[in-house]
C-alpha cells in the first residue's frame, strides 16, 4: 500500500470522527413532556424547546415575572404540544423578549422548573412590525 | 413628492447590468472558445460589454445611495435602512444594512477586480476564460437585485422598490403619493465606525475568492493545467489577507458593539466566513507546494474550488433564512433561497464536472514526499487547515441537514449542540495546538536535503528557549489548566522557530520573509485567543447574597450582573464602583453631558439646555440653548476605583432606547490597559416609558428652615418665592394670580438636588404643580400654606432610584491577539508581494527546476 493511500485512509478516518463527535454532541429540539422525561431518565443533556410566551385572549403576556433585584426572571411558556411550563432565565429580561413571537430555549429541567442557558428570540420581522403612520 | 426618476434609473441600470454581463459572458466564451482573429474581435466586444456593465454597476450604487442621502423615504430601502437623523458617515452603513446594499456592494468589488485583471493581464491568454468566469458570476449576482416578476416568479428583490409597493399600508388607499416624513432608522448596533469599514473589507474578501476560482477554471477548461497555478498565487495571498482582516475586523466590531462578552460567538454567520478562509490558506499552502515540486496539483485544484463553493453556501446559509433561529444575525428571508440554490449549484457543479472530464490530463506525480521533505509537511499542515474547517462545518450545517431530511418526507430534530462556543472550543483548539506545531517544524525544512541528524541540532535550540518560555510564563501567569499549557507551549514554539528562521531570511532575501512573519501572527493570535478567552473573568459576579429570585426556584444561580443604584458606591470583586448617573453626547462639546441639563424636544435631534454648561473654563452652551444630540443614546457613567492600587477610570456603557428596535439596545464600554481589557455592557436600566409607580402620597408639614427626611434623604426647605412664570407649564398668570415655588435641598450622598414644587392660585383656582427628581425617585408637591402656623404642607411621593444591572468581564492579554492579526496581515502582504513580482517575471526564477538541481542546496529557499 502506497503512502498516499494511507494518508487518505486516516483522512476519511479524521473525517468520520468528526461527524461522530458532532452528531455526539449536537442538542435536540423536543417539547417540555420529553424534556421533562429526558431530565427524569436521568439524561443531563440540554435540550432546545419551541414555544411562545403565555399569553391571555387579549394579549397580555402571563407569567412574567421578574426578580426583585433585578437580575433575572421567569416566565410561562407554552411549547408546541400546548404545555405550559415555568422557565427561570438568570439573566435581565431582553429588550425585545414581551414582542417576540416565539422562543427557543436552551437548558434543561432543574426539578419543576426548566433552567434556560440561552434564549433565542424571533421577533416580527421589520417589515411586518412597522406601521407606516 | 415622489421621486420616481431616481428609483426608475436605479432598477434601469440594475436591468442593463443584468443583460451586459450576460452579454460580455456570451462574447467571452467565444472568445475563449475561439482561436483566430475573430476571438480577438470577440474578445473586444466582451471587453466594452464588461465595461459597460462596470458603468451600470456604478450607476446602481449612485441611485441608491442618492436616495438614501437625500431622505428618500418613498422608498422601501432609504425608509427602512435610514433616517433624518443618521449622521452621513452612516448612512454609507445604512447601504449595505440591507440584503440588496449588500450584494450590490460584491458586485461592484467583482467589476473593480475585473477591470485590475483586464488591465493587469498584459499577455492576455487569460483574459478571456477568467473573465468569463466573472462575467457568468456577475450575472447571477444581478439577478439577486433584479426585481423583475416574471408570470409567478420573482427575480431577485430590488432596492428600488417605493413603499407603497411593498408596504399595504391603508394610508397608500387615501393618498398614494404619501412618504413618510421620517424612516425607522439604522439598527442602533450598526451605528459604529467598525460598520463603516467592516463590511467593505469583508466583501472584498469574498469577491477575491473569485479570482483563484476563475483562474483555476480558466486553466482546466483551456487545458493550461500548470501555469494557472503561477497568477492565481498572489490573488489567493491577497484574498486570504483580506478575508483575514474582514473576520477580525467583524470580530473586533462584535466585541465593542454586541453585548455577548467576546469577539467569537461561533454563530453560522461567522463561521460562514472562517470555513472557506481556512481551506482558501490551505490551498495556498498546496500551490506552494506544486510551485516548488510539481506535487499536490490535483490537491490545489480542489481546495481552490472548494473555496469558492464554501463561499456560495455560506452565502446561501446566510441570506436564504434556512439558519432560522440558529443564528442570530443571518439576513432577513427575502425569498431568494431558490435563486440563491441555483446560483451556488451552478458554480459547484459546473466545477465539479469540467474538473472530472480532464481529471485524467491534470499531470501527476509519482513522487512520495519523504518525511524529511519541506512539502510533507506543508501537505500535512493543508491537510490539518481542512479537517479544522470541517469540523466547523458539520455542526454548522446542520439546519441544512433538517432541511433536507424534511424535504424527503422525514422528520429531525437535531439542534446545533447547546453550548456552541465550548463544544468549537473542545476541537479547534488541538487543531490549533496542530497547525501552530507544524508551522513552526515545517520551515525549518528549507534545505530540501534533511535528515534525522540535521534536524535534532536545527531543532534543538528553538525547543529549550520554547520550553524556557512557556515555563516562565506558565508560572507567572499561573497556568493550570494543562491544555492551555500545551497551547501556549505550542504557540510560543511557532514563534520561536518562525522567528529564527525569519532572521536567517532577512539577512539572505528579505523578500520571503512572508510566511514566517504570517505564521508568527497567528500563533501570536492563538496565545491571545488563549488568555482572552480562557482567562476572561466575570468581575461583576453578585456577592451581596441577595435572595436572588422569590418563589421556587431550586437552587442560587450564580448571577454574573450587579445592580448599581444611583450614587451608592457598590464593592464588586477587586474595584469599587460608583454608578455617577445617565450622560449624553451634544454635538460641538467634548466627553459627555448629564442628562439633568437636557429637556428632549419633539424632534429627536435637537434638546433645550435647562442650565449652563462649562467644561476646563469654557462655556460651551447656557440655559435656554437649542443643543443638537441623538434622543436614544444614553451613556451610563461608572467610575471604577482598583481596590488593589487605588487607581481610578470612568467607563460610559451606552444604552439605546429605541421602540423600533425593541427596547433596549447596549452597547460596552471598554478600559484597555496594555496587558489587559476591562469590559462592561448594560443589562438592564429602568424603563422610562413605563408608568412610574408613584406610591401613595405621604403628607408632612414643616417649616422654612426646618430639616426633614425625604427618601430616606436629608432635605431642607430653604425658603418661599413669589414667582412671576411657571417652569415647565404653560400658564398664563392674570394680576389677580398668584403662584409660590417652595425651594427645598435635597442633600444626596453624591449631589444635591433642587425641588420646585409650585403653587398656584389662578381665578380664585387653586393648582399644585409637583417637582420631581427622578434619579433619586423623589416627587413633591407642595399642597397648601398655612399662613397662620407659618407652615407648609408637602405631599410626597416616593419611587425607584435610578440604577443600572451591568456586567463587566476582564481579558487578559487581548491585544496580543489583535496584534498577531495586524502582523498576519502584514505577513500575508509580504508573501502576495513576492508572489506578484514572481508573476511580473522579476522575481525568483521558476521553481520548476528538473532533478537534478534539486539535490543541491536551495540558493533561495521558498517559504510559504
């Protein structure tokens, strides 16, 4: 076998790891039930869920609630199975967070309460938001 | 009035630069194609179509940019990108905010590198085929902004489009010729110098990846297998520098402007950029190799086009909206995705399949790279450079892959992996430790002849002083973590070992010193990368013990923001700080100006002074002057005090309040000390738009002269004055009238504050007129005189003091990383200098040198 074969050979070899590590590695868009069952089995992975904020028949967001100092809140999101679940962000309230029309959030279920690492907004986007007046 | 000439013109010059490219392609290929005189007549028909459509290109960048400056906002593109009140340095940002702008700004790089090479190319064996390429790539550009609807199919989403066109607005109904009296301005993030420059340099970049690709095709389709090889060098040098300084630049502009606390997010978007910049050096690595030995030819060839097919999908994963919610700053979706498919199928398979039918003539050799051999080891260092951008791209293309599976009938679920930045962290960094490693061992292979022997006594110094190094440095920076060691080690041998080969060059032939002083940049970028990044320290860690969150949280996170009240100094980790209040920028006066001195207008541009302003003896406005600033931006001023020497900076952190955009907008604010950033971002201020909750209304009575708690502040009425006008109310005071201002102090820890509050008798009506000092939440109103107890009766209404929820991250050793790019940079321009005069004919002879030469010593060692 000639040298360069070989160097091929682990090539494909560095490139198939690779692939392992990422699909190892890479999270999972599921709802608050499978989350909640995942964080019960036992599974510590972070997982992403969909959802929207809760919001009554006018409108108003529900369930936002801030920390008094300031420096997180909670909220109620619904996610796509129409589960409403408490989510606890350790960070201030983003601007934009009460406009957004769906929400992603990264973390996992610490008890009855899912912990978000990271929240992903997709807000209305411009064209649609603004009012010519 | 509705400016239709301009925006007519516009979509006319898009339309002619459409059909000239496609024209000037046309003529291109047969003159390409063609062996006679009439490839020459051809060939200059293409030239005055490539021309032409040069001058439609700047057409379109006129009209548009002619629309923005003057307020246009009867256009969709001037009303949504900009406003009255966006300074003119940025409404050239505002150009190139939109999907349109942007594209118009890589055409119009495309035609100036087109017209370098027309001009340039002086034996014009390549004009043709090259430009060609260009044309044929032109073409699909301008049909991203052509904005032509066809039957069901629209082509391309143009700029020119009026807003009545785009918007179903109900006031087009009543009067179509409506335009907005102002536009819903510049997203507040972009409004940094760093937008100015950023992107130009960046699409530079990406349009200069063209010229290798054009190149290479140019050689396989006139079966010029080899010599191809010999222009496309210092294009691929000068676009990996370009590239090399967009990314960094948009990573510096990410570290001022965003607010996620580095320079490096691992979003699609930038890694959309670093994938093909990474295989775009590797190729230049294997051209080296050919250019030296005839070897890695075929391996050129690929990474080449691989660089301009990574290009087409970053564009594609960028602009089609398919990265959906896994990036957080793609472009918005203008249904371009199919076009955009098309054009980056196209070029790849159009690639792959001319590369295919002439795989078999491509000449090869037969050569093996001995392990001793210079070229192995470039070859590995390529081979290492491609698996790095691999292991990007998997993960980042994974929306692709859902996509995919979906349009099959399936269903997946997978999601980028949670932690982005630790999971790229855990692979690119033993890449990095690789290719720091191997650039540094690869040039000491200079003498084609080396063998076991040489190499331990050439590699023997350089290995103590790294380890004497690393050693130093591990103790004195206090380096446990043992990657960060093997990092830092690896990095500090890249530079030891370039560097002595640098000075060897620079005594022989100063001219070749590129690669050293390249791969000295980059290792200088990765121990930056090391400290800034590995090292960063959260200082605004809360240690109050606040109970952090009521309700049934399970257990205390660990908070990394502090809350700052107004004028309360706060003790955070290793400085104390004091939050002095929220300040303004006022055009024509240096530094900043409270807020307090300010009454905002109507019109977001211009404010009243409500005092006199004086800054190092000179008065720069007094009260009842009309100041010009911008309404949105507030810098909130902190002064922090070492705890460890006492020393003292103010930081000014801006916020943006700005309903368009959502709230609120923040921007840092950083301290930079030489081995050191200090770097802080607003999180939170209180919301002025919101109803403030007054509380209920507190009655005391005292006295002039008496001393009494407000607040939990010292205050003192000083006294009663008849006034003859009202502050702030417009009230017209009759001879039978009566209005009294109490003037009570208010001594705050940092300030005293005046409160007003007046009392009015007007037609026998009695009316109270309340004084209120927002920053210390302090209202009062003065509700009745009692002549006869000589008394006066206060209301007082109490609410939030104002404060700021900021973060603030230490990084070490950043500026180690942003003068590695620097001296990158000017490594990359040394290397494409070389390489232009070698084209030039100049330079170094031919390296193609036959066997025999080969065995001796190299007179002029070729570095990459």
């Amino acid at each position: 076998m000639k040298k360069s074969h070989l160097f091929g050979i682990l090539i494909i070899a560095a490139c198939i790891t690779i692939i392992m590590a990422t699909a190892g590695d890479a999270s999972t868009y599921v709802s608050f039930g499978e989350a909640q069952q995942l964080s019960t089995n036992g599974k510590a992975n972070k997982v992403h869920v969909v959802g929207q904020l809760k919001k009554s028949t006018e409108g108003e967001i529900l369930g936002l609630e801030p920390s008094s100092d300031k420096l997180s809140f909670s909220f109620v999101m619904v996610d796509h199975n129409n589960k409403e679940q408490k989510v606890f962000y350790k960070e201030p309230m983003p601007a934009d967070f009460t406009r957004s029309e769906q929400v992603v959030v990264i973390g996992s279920y610490r008890d009855n309460i899912f912990v978000a690492d990271q929240i992903l907004m997709k807000c209305p986007s411009k064209y649609q938001e603004k009012e010519v007046s | 009035m509705i400016h239709t000439f301009i925006g007519n013109a516009g979509h006319f010059f898009v339309v002619a630069s459409f059909i000239t490219s496609l024209v000037a392609a046309y003529a291109y290929i047969q003159a390409a194609n063609l062996h006679n005189l009439n490839a020459q007549s051809w060939r200059r028909y293409a030239r005055g179509a490539f021309y032409l459509h040069g001058l439609m290109v700047v057409g379109v960048v006129f009209s548009l940019f002619y629309i923005i400056y003057n307020h246009y906002f009867e256009y969709h593109y001037a009303w949504s990108h900009s406003s009255l009140s966006l300074p003119t340095h940025y409404m050239i940002s505002c150009f190139w905010e939109g999907q349109e702008g942007s594209f118009l700004l890589w055409i119009f790089w495309h035609v100036v590198l087109g017209l370098t090479l027309i001009q340039t190319n002086k034996d014009k064996q390549w004009e043709a085929p090259v430009m060609a390429v260009f044309a044929l790539v032109q073409a699909f550009l301008a049909s991203m902004i052509l904005g032509v609807v066809i039957g069901d199919v629209k082509i391309g989403s143009s700029p020119f489009m009026l807003l009545r066109d785009v918007m179903d607005a109900p006031v087009f109904a009543l009067n179509p010729d409506y335009v907005p009296a102002d536009g819903t301005g510049l997203n507040p993030l972009l409004q940094n110098y760093w937008m100015v420059i950023h992107p130009p340099v960046l699409f530079l970049g990406y349009a200069t990846t063209l010229v290798p690709f054009a190149f290479c095709i140019a050689g396989l389709w006139k079966k010029k297998y080899e010599s191809w090889v010999k222009p496309t060098l210092p294009w691929a040098i000068f676009s990996a520098a370009i590239l090399g300084t967009g990314i960094v630049m948009g990573a510096y502009w990410a570290y001022e402007t965003l607010n996620f606390g580095g320079y490096w997010n691992w979003d699609p978007v930038e890694n959309a950029v670093y994938v093909p910049w990474l295989v775009l050096i590797a190729g230049i690595h294997t051209m080296v190799i050919f250019k030296n030995n005839n070897t890695a030819l075929k391996t050129s060839i690929v990474l080449v086009i691989a660089t301009f097919v990574l290009v087409l999908y970053g564009t594609f994963l960028t602009r089609s909206g398919i990265l959906g919610d896994t990036s957080v700053h793609a472009f918005t979706d203008l249904g371009l995705s199919g076009q955009l498919m098309i054009y980056m199928f196209f070029f790849t398979l159009g690639a792959i399949v001319l590369a295919a039918t002439r795989w078999k003539e491509i000449p090869t050799s037969d050569k093996e790279a001995s392990a001793y051999s210079r070229e192995f080891w470039i070859f590995i260092g390529a081979t290492t450079l491609c698996l790095m951008s691999f292991q990007v791209l998997v993960p980042t293309s994974i929306p692709v892959y859902n996509a995919l599976v979906e349009a099959f009938g399936g269903i997946s679920n997978v999601a980028p992996p949670a932690d982005q930045v630790a999971f790229y962290t855990k692979f690119q960094l033993w890449f990095a430790v690789a290719v720091a490693l191997l650039s540094g061992t690869g040039q000491f292979f200079f003498w084609k002849k080396m063998d076991k022997e040489k190499l331990k006594n050439e590699l023997a110094l350089p290995l103590v002083v790294t380890l004497l190094l690393s050693a130093v440095i591990i103790v004195v920076a206090k380096i446990t973590e043992p990657v960060y060691m093997v990092l830092l080690t690896a990095g500090l041998y890249s530079i030891v070992s370039n560097g002595s080969v640098l000075v060897r060059l620079a005594k022989a032939k100063v001219r070749l010193v590129g690669g050293s002083v390249a791969h000295i940049g980059i290792a200088m970028m990765l121990i930056g990368v090391l400290f800034s990044a590995g090292y960063s320290k959260v200082v605004s860690q809360n240690t109050t013990g606040m109970l952090i969150f009521k309700g049934d949280v399970p257990e205390q996170e660990n908070v990394d923001n502090v809350l700052v009240w107004l004028n309360d100094p706060y003790e955070m980790q290793d400085y104390s700080l004091l939050y002095k209040g929220q300040r303004k920028e006022v055009e024509g006066v240096p530094g900043y100006v409270d807020k307090k001195l300010l009454q905002p207008t109507e019109d977001p541009r211009m404010a009243v002074a409500v005092g006199n302003f004086e800054k190092d003896g000179k008065k720069y406005f007094s009260k009842g002057d009309s100041v010009k600033y911008i309404a949105e931006n507030t810098f909130h001023e902190i002064e922090f005090t070492s705890r460890a020497n006492g020393s003292q900076f103010t930081l000014y952190p801006r916020s943006q309040v700005n309903a368009e955009m959502g709230g609120l907008a923040a921007s840092p604010d950083i301290h930079h000390e030489l081995t050191r950033d200090l770097y802080t971002h607003v999180k939170a201020i209180p919301n002025e738009e919101d109803e403030k909750d007054w509380g209920e209304t507190k009655e005391m009575n005292v006295k002039i002269g008496e001393r009494f708690f407000l607040n939990d502040y010292v205050a003192v009425l000083e006294g009663i004055k008849k006034v003859n006008q009202v502050a702030g109310a417009d009230v017209d005071l009759g001879p039978e009238d009566l209005a009294v201002e109490a003037q009570i102090k208010v001594f705050g820890k940092q300030e005293d504050y005046m409160l007003t509050p007046t009392y009015i008798i007007r037609d026998r009506m009695v009316g109270q007129i309340p004084s209120t000092a927002n920053e210390i939440g302090l209202r009062v109103t003065l509700l009745n005189i009692s002549p006869e107890t000589n008394s006066f009766t206060l209301g007082v209404n109490t609410t939030q003091k104002d404060y700021i929820v900021f973060s603030a991250i230490e990084k070490p050793g950043i500026n180690i990383l942003w003068a590695g790019t620097i001296i990158m940079v000017i490594g990359f321009g040394i290397a494409a200098y070389r390489r232009y005069k070698d084209v030039k004919g100049d330079g170094e002879e031919n390296n193609k040198n036959d066997d025999k030469k080969r065995l001796k010593p190299r007179k002029n060692p070729v570095v990459a």
